[in-house]
C-alpha cells in the first residue's frame, strides 16, 4: 500500500515525526550545506511529545517551560498561502503539515493550498512531511488522508 521502496518502522507518531525532521535537516545539509535548516510548519498542528515534534507542533501549551527550544523552526496560519509564499526560502529544508488538523480543530485544507505546499517545496527544493499519523491507514476513506487533495 505504500509509495515508498523502504519504510521506517517507529513506536509511536512522536518517534516516526522525529526521525523524519532529523532526516530532512541531514538530507539539507549534505545536499545543501548547513544554512539550509529551516522547518515551516503551521499553527495548532501536532506532531508528537517529544521536544523537537512539540517544538514543530505550535502549540505554547505543549511546548513552553521546558528552557530553549529546538532552533529555525516557524510557524504560520494553515491555509495561509501568502503566508506561506513570504516565509519560504532557500534556507527552509522542509514543511510539515498534517492533511487534516486534528488538534487544532478538524482544519481540512484548501486544496489550492496543498498545491501551493507542494510547488513552493519543489521551487525551494525543500522536503515537504506528511504527518498522517492520525489520518493514514484508511481512517479518511483512503489508505493516506493526502490523496484527497493530489
């Protein structure tokens, strides 16, 4: 059922999301060099209890108090193009979304919006995640929750 030729087998979401941002940053600083570090992602999203993910996340519930936090993250509003379009950059190594905000509300996304995700990641040659921890496997009708919108 999968796209990929390997897969990563991981305990939870949180351990899955992490491994996958700490590929994308050594994906971008051995293909681009270590400038090439940020990580866009949207606020309300969630994407596990460990510090890097609640650090990703967005939530200040999550993840304040606990002293500094993982470096060259940034949050913008989901479904925000423009938004998106101002932050990206050559320094941005990936965004991650989840195709259905659970967390933060049940935010589906516009898909003029997941478009644009996917043609700023390729314009800036930046990874784009899928966080479909709790949407894959079948849970929206289809086996990933992002076929809906590709």
């Amino acid at each position: 059922m999968s796209f990929a030729e390997r897969v990563f087998f991981a305990n939870s979401g949180a351990e899955a999301n992490e491994a996958a941002l700490k590929l994308a940053r050594r994906w971008a600083a051995d293909v681009h060099g270590a400038e090439k570090s940020e990580i866009i992602a949207f606020n309300q999203g969630f994407h596990g209890r460990t510090f890097f993910t609640v650090t990703v996340g967005g939530q200040a519930a999550y993840s304040d108090g606990f002293g500094p936090k993982p470096g060259d993250v940034s949050h913008i509003p989901y479904n925000d193009i423009a938004a998106l379009e101002a932050q990206m950059s050559e320094k941005t190594c990936a965004v991650m979304m989840e195709p259905l905000q659970g967390e933060g509300g049940i935010v589906s996304p516009q898909p003029e919006f997941v478009q644009a995700v996917r043609e700023l990641c390729d314009k800036y040659n930046a990874l784009l995640i899928f966080d479909e921890v709790q949407t894959g496997n079948g849970r929206t009708g289809h086996f990933y929750a992002i076929k809906v919108w590709v």
